[in-house]
C-alpha cells in the first residue's frame, strides 16, 4: 500500500481527536496566521495524501486546513505521522 493510499484512509477527524484541549486552542490560534513559517512541517487536513509536508516561500496552503507541528506536543506530532503511516486494515 502506499503512503497516498494510506493517508485516503485517515480523517481529518482522527487526527483530530488526537489533540488536547491545549493543543486545539494553539492550533486555532495558528488558523489565524497569514502562512506556515518557512521550513516548518505541517500537514494540510484536506490534502492528508500529502503527508507531512515541509513550508517553503512557495507555500500556499489554507491556514484553517493546516496543522503545524509546532502547534502540537512531539508526542502528539508522532501519534499523527503514525497515523498517517499505518497501513488501512
């Protein structure tokens, strides 16, 4: 299976509700943002085929589909990328 097949099976809800009630408040704040900083990883919740993706100065994606890793706890950010790495059953 590939990682784009993979990621078709993940919700933007499961990732979701991964997230703490800290978290989700720093990644509310973070949809308020212009762009994601230049060489910061995000994941784009509407493109999860994507993966984690790294921002560059051509970066367009929509702020309220972003979750960026610096919004998030490490350990959360490895429950995600797991997530997205599983293989569906």
């Amino acid at each position: 299976m590939t990682a784009v097949q993979r990621a078709s099976q993940v919700s933007r809800d499961a990732i979701l509700k991964l997230l703490s009630d800290e978290e989700v408040a720093r990644v509310s704040t973070a949809e308020t943002a212009a762009a994601v900083s230049e060489g910061h990883d995000y994941i784009d919740l509407e493109k999860l085929d994507r993966g984690v993706q790294r921002a560059n100065t051509t970066t367009k994606a929509v702020m309220g589909h972003v979750l960026s890793r610096n919004a998030v706890h490490s350990d959360t950010w490895a429950k995600i990328v797991g997530l997205l790495a599983t293989p569906a059953k």
